[in-house]
C-alpha cells in the first residue's frame, strides 16, 4: 500500500524537527549576535577611552616637541603596518581607523592625528562619550585639565565590525543546518525502523494471513496497538473459519440430496420406456438438476473465494506441478463438454507459487472448463506451462471485444449470448487472484494469433 | 462383478445400487464402517464404491486399513467433499478413483468398468477372441464377424467376469459370487444355463469347460 508524502509519520516529523531545529538556531543566533552586538560596543568603547587615557600624554609630549604655537601638529603616518591586519590591499589609512584630535579647553585643535579632519570634531569638550551618524568620540582630559584628547571611531567601521562578527556566526550556521536535516531525516528513519517494521507485517496480513503479529520488536508506544491487531485478527479468523467451515458443510449437505435427485430421476429416466409421456419430463428434470448441480458448486467456489485465505499453509511457495496434472486428468477423463485438453507438461515440475492447492485447483478449473465450454471444438484447449509460476489456457474460436475482457471477471457476465455456462468461472478465479496476489490476464485474440482467448494466471512468489 | 456400496444415503444407494444391477452387477450394500468391514472380510468384491462420511467413522480409514491388511480391491470413493486436497488424501490413502457427488449414473459405470479393467492387467476395452468375437468392454458391445450382438444384463456380467481375464479358468462358485449379491436366491445349475444361452449367442468355441475347475475364454 502506497502512502501519501503527506501523511507519512516519518515525512511530519521530518518537517517539524527541520523546522523546529532550524528556528531554535535562527533564535540562538540572533540572540548571539544582540549579545555580540553589546559586548563589540563595550569593547570598542573601552577601546576609545583606553586609548584616549593612554595617548593623551605621549600625544602632549609630542606636541610641546613640536608645537610652534601657532599651526595644527598633524601626527606623521606611521611606518609599517599593524600586525593582523585584513585589509592588505587598502591604503595605510583604512587600517588606522582610529583618528584623534588634541584640543585646547576652547576648543581649538592643537594636534590630529594624520588622517583626521581638520576642523574639530562634533564632540563637545567635555569628558565623555558623544555620537553622531559618521563617528562616535570619545573626550579624555589631561591631568592638568587644559588639554582634552578627542578619540574618533569611524560608525561605519564599528558597523562593519559588527556585522562581520555575526556574518562569521551565521555562516557555519547556514552550512550545518543541511548537515542537520540529512541528520533528523536518517535518525528518524532509524528510529521508526521498528514502527514500519509492524506497518508491513500488519500490511502483509489482512488476505490469507492471520497469524499474529509479533511485539517482541515492536516499540513500547505501540505495543497496544499492535495487541489490538492481534486480537481483532484472531477474531477475523475465528470469524472466517467459521464461514468457511459452513461453505465447505453447505457443500457437503447440499450435494448430497442433489446426488439423491439426481441418481433417481435417471434411473427414472432408464426404467421408463421409449416415448413414454413421462420420460420426457424427466429428460428435463434430470438437465435442471445437473444445472443446480454445476450452479451450487461455482456459488459456493465463490463463497470460498471470497471469505479469504487461499495462500499456501506454510505461508511459501509450494509445488503446484501434480495438482495441475490431476486437474487436467480429472477433466480430460470427465470429457468435459466434449472438447480436447493438449497439454503442454513441459516446465511442470518448476511450477510452484504461494497459494493454496484447492484455491489453485478451483483457478484452472475454472479455467480449463471456461475454454471447453466457450472455445472451438475443432482446436483442443491448450494448457502450458511458462517460468515458474505463470500459467497459461487458451482455446480457439471467435475473438472476443477487448474492451469486455474485464467485464467478464464480475459475476454472472458471459462472453457468448445464449452459453449455458454460470458466469461465475472468471470471477471465481479472479476472488482468489485478488486473495493471493496474483495476476488474472485475459487476451483475445491470443497473443500471435488472429483468433481465440487465452487466460494467464500469475501466482504470487513467496 | 460383484460390487460393494458403502454408502449412507439410503436413497442415493437405492439408485446406484438399481444401476448397477440393472447392469448385470452384482451389489452389496453397507450403510456403515462396522458392516462394511464385515462383508468384505467375508466376500473377494472386484470394487468397493466407498463413501467418505459415514455415520460410524470415516471411509478414507476404512481404505487405509483395508490396504494395510493386504487388500488389492480396487476402490472408488464416492463423495461430496470436493477440494482438490481430498481427491490427493483419498488417493493416497489407495483408491483408484474419485467421483464427486453428485455424479452421472453413467459416468460411475464407465469408471467402474475403467478401474476393473485397469485392476485385470488389460486396461485396453477392446478385446478380439476366437469365432471372430470383438468385445467392446466400454461399449458393453459384441460384434460376431462385424454383426452386433446383444446380450442381456445377467449374460453379459458372467461373460464379462471371464472375458476381463481371458486365459485364466474361473469356478462356478466365483462365477456365481460375482454374479449375486447376498440374500439373492441362486439356483444350483444358474451358471450352467448362462453359459449355455452365451455358446447359442457367441458360438461354442469361445467358452471352453475345464472339466472339475471351471470356464475360461
């Protein structure tokens, strides 16, 4: 049985445990990286006032070296590079992000550092911090209280910085979450080995197979369900053994008196005389008789078929080769309606399959008779053999409108118009195919001829 | 042939049995195991018709013991139980064929007279003897130099006895055994007469007397 995607347990958890997982870490990150976003703006932060403390007075010690009172002192580029720096193609002044200005109480600048701007910064003097859209500062005075040292932080720098940080986050993020998904989707198939392991057991009861499935394996969650099964299949047993058990005694007890009616009304028949009034009558009791005979006997085949079973009873293949002799003996003796059986014993002794001998009878029987009674009497009913569980029978005659083959496998439909057939013979077989799952294909014409029908039983391999 | 019905049914047994008799056999009837197994400790039947459900036991374990104590009598089961797997159990049990209920009362005849056939060695119906006599065992058919003969029921079930065993002398007693069924009155020079009125019919050469022993043909 096919299910749907959609409705597969394993396909829901799947897609919950994704997405779950997958929001958890979305989650996780993002409050990583509010954290990181914090701690990044302290550090920075403490970064400005370390270095404003720290530099002022080397910065003072410059510019009373260097000062000629009355020009700005603009720091010289520093030689070499700053050791880790990423930026190896940029120019000096992309890695000196930091810039600083030296200035007096009313605000002049007395120093900056080479890639500062002239004019003063934004910042207030005062000590502090002050932040506008280009640059947050931070203001640091010296110990003598006349000069403040004004440290400058590009925002787009400290933006960059950021977003670097949690871009460093998310990527490794971003590759594991498929590694993840592969991940849930084996450990949840893994883990629900045990659970489709039931759904099959449970899957292949249902026709012919009751027995009981077992919970040894079965997880704890559904050990009640898998208790339920068992009891409702003993009960659909119990249940089945009892219809069977009446078909096969309504058999018994209806044959019997037909056995009676019949015996008696041809020994009628023999002891009246020639063109006596009566012998007549008794002609036609005795051919509705044998038709009640052959009508009961395909009703209950019929009722056999469809309460079910019809797998072998070790639940494997067996050897169908001598059963399939001894049908075709049994009605080549019988003569049944006067037509001639060739059959082909070729690959006989390869026939085997799992279904039930008197299920596999009661197919070609069915079969066989069908082809006596609808196929050309001038052209025997032919019966082979083909790999190890395929059999075919076909007969001549006029072929048949493909479109009502199928048709012909409900009950009570009859290929020809006036046959005196059941209309039961193909939906017998087709009762047990269904059981047994097998196949029942229906040709005509015959495959390679122009005329006549062929039907092909393919049994089901254990 | 002398016959053995083991069959519970009365009336079905009542119109195998007028069949047969009809026919020129001779028919015993059991309604039950115990008397069946009577009678054929008692009696050499040529076939014993066996049903399988029977009030006191089962017909299949009737034919088991019987093959297990030695008996070679050719059996038919007659039954209503018509799975495949019964037909292989009764056969295997030892019978010789299988009629499902309900059968055509000629069909049983056919297979009575197959089965007999088989059991005598010469499975062929078709039987040639001296004075140009072709007997049609099947067909229940004479023909004397190409011109049919008939006979009736009783003159064919003796003929019958000797022809399926052509060669071989058979006594009166055996002759009279397949010929009556028990409780049938039989007159001491029966077997004499018929084989008189089949000499007029078939020519005298075809019967020969053993003197002390019996006929043969």
């Amino acid at each position: 049985m096919k299910i749907k995607q959609q409705n597969s347990l394993q396909f829901v958890l799947i897609k919950r445990l994704t997405v779950i997982v997958a929001l958890c870490w979305v989650a996780g990150s993002i409050l990583a990286a509010y954290s990181m976003y914090h701690e990044l703006e302290e550090a920075s932060d403490t970064g400005l006032v370390e270095t404003a403390r720290r530099g002022s007075t080397l910065i003072e010690t410059y510019l009373d070296a260097h000062s000629d009172g009355s020009s700005v002192v603009v720091m010289p580029t520093p030689a070499g590079r700053i050791v880790g720096s990423d930026n190896d193609d940029d120019d000096d002044s992309e890695d000196d992000y930091l810039m600083y200005q030296l200035r007096a109480a009313n605000g002049d600048v007395l120093l900056r550092s080479h890639n500062a701007v002239a004019e003063p910064f934004e910042a207030p003097i005062e000590v502090g911090f002050y932040q506008d859209d280009d640059f947050r500062i931070y203001t640091a005075q010296s110990p003598d209280g006349e000069l403040f040292m004004q440290v400058a932080e590009p925002m787009d720098h400290r933006h960059e910085a950021i977003l670097e940080s949690v871009a460093a986050q998310f990527l490794p993020i971003g590759l594991l979450i498929p590694a993840v998904i592969i991940g849930i989707i084996l450990g949840v198939r893994q883990g629900l080995v045990p659970v489709q392991r039931v759904r099959d057991e449970i899957e292949a009861r249902g026709e012919g197979n009751l027995t009981p499935i077992e919970q040894e394996e079965a997880p704890e969650e559904i050990t009640t369900i898998v208790s339920a099964v068992n009891s409702l299949m003993g009960k659909l047993e119990a249940a089945l053994n009892v219809e069977r058990s009446f078909t096969a005694n309504s058999a018994h007890e209806l044959r019997t008196p037909i056995a009676v009616a019949l015996a008696q009304t041809q020994r009628l028949v023999l002891e009246l005389p020639e063109g006596h009034e009566a012998r007549k009558r008794a002609l036609q009791t005795e051919a509705s008789l044998k038709r009640l005979s052959r009508l009961s006997e395909k009703l209950l085949q019929l009722a056999r078929a469809e309460a079910g079973g019809g797998f072998s009873p070790t639940g494997y293949n067996q050897k169908l080769g001598s059963t399939l002799a001894l049908v075709v003996d049994d009605l080549t003796r019988a003569g049944a309606d006067g037509g001639a059986i060739r059959f082909d014993p070729d690959n006989i002794e390869t026939l085997e399959a799992n279904i039930d001998l008197d299920a596999f009878a009661i197919c070609l029987r069915n079969l066989i008779e069908n082809a006596l009674k609808y196929g050309s009497k001038n052209e025997p009913v032919e019966i082979t053999v083909v790999d190890r569980n395929i059999v075919r029978v076909s007969n001549g005659g006029p072929a048949l409108e493909t479109a009502n083959l199928d048709d012909l496998k409900t009950r009570f439909k009859r290929s020809h118009k006036g046959g005196d057939g059941s209309g039961l013979g193909l939906a017998i077989v087709d009762a047990i195919v269904r059981n047994t799952r097998a196949e029942l294909n229906l040709y005509s014409p015959r495959p390679g001829k122009a005329d006549g029908f062929m039907a092909e039983l393919k049994l089901h391999q254990s | 042939m002398r016959i053995l019905l083991v069959e519970d049914e009365l009336m079905l047994a009542d119109a195998v049995r007028d069949h047969l008799l009809a026919a020129g056999e001779a028919v015993d009837h059991s309604d039950s195991v115990v008397d069946a197994e009577i009678m054929l400790r008692g009696t050499n039947y040529d076939v014993l018709l066996l049903d399988l459900n029977l009030p006191d036991g089962k017909g299949i374990d009737l034919l088991r013991d019987l093959r297990r104590s030695g008996s070679a009598t050719p059996c038919i089961i007659l039954t209503a139980q018509d799975q495949i797997s019964d037909r292989i159990e009764g056969l295997n049990a030892g019978a010789d064929d299988y009629l499902v209920k309900p059968f055509d009362l000629n069909e049983l005849s056919a297979r009575l007279s197959a089965v007999a056939r088989r059991y005598s060695g010469n499975p062929n119906p078709f039987i040639s003897l001296d004075g140009g006599v072709e007997v049609d065992l099947a067909g229940r058919a004479i023909l004397i130099d190409g011109v049919q003969t008939d006979l009736t029921s009783r003159e064919w079930a003796l003929f019958d006895q000797m022809v399926r065993r052509p060669g071989q002398t058979l006594s009166k007693r055996q002759l009279e055994e397949a010929l009556y069924e028990f409780g049938a009155e039989i007159e001491s020079n029966t077997v004499e007469v018929y084989v008189s009125r089949l000499r007029r019919k078939l020519g005298k050469e075809v019967i020969k007397t053993v003197r002390g022993v019996g006929y043969r043909v």
